[in-house]
C-alpha cells in the first residue's frame, strides 16, 4: 500500500470519527429548540453543515498559510 493509500485510510477514519461526535453534539447542543420532526432534522442537518463549513475554512485558511507552494 502506498503512503498516500494509507494517509487516505487514516484520514477517512479520521473524518468518520468526526462526523459521529459532530452528529452527537449538533443534537446536544438544539435539545432545547422547539422543533419536532421534519423541522427538527432541518435544523440539525443545517447546523451540521455550518459547523463543518466553519472547521474547514479554519482548516483550509491555517494549511494554506503553513504549506509552500512547489512549481
């Protein structure tokens, strides 16, 4: 297996990890919303995606300010 291959495997791992504590938090912290159903699975969905929209410009802005550029 390449290193590539294997860094791959460990960040999938990585990110399933990450959205299974994100699911649980998003549900921790809307408990208190008074929402049901449809309504409720909106709000968690579109937190989900605003909290990872938000880690990965973080992510994305720090690699790029740390990573030089070859070529």
């Amino acid at each position: 297996m390449s290193k590539m291959s294997e860094i791959d495997l460990i960040a999938q791992g990585v990110a399933d990890h990450m959205k299974e504590l994100l699911y649980d938090t998003v549900e921790w912290q809307i408990a208190d919303q008074p929402v049901n159903g449809d309504d409720y699975n909106a709000i968690h969905s579109y937190v989900m995606f605003l909290a990872t929209e938000k880690l990965y410009t973080e992510i994305y802005s720090n690699y790029k300010q740390n990573t030089i550029t070859i070529g």
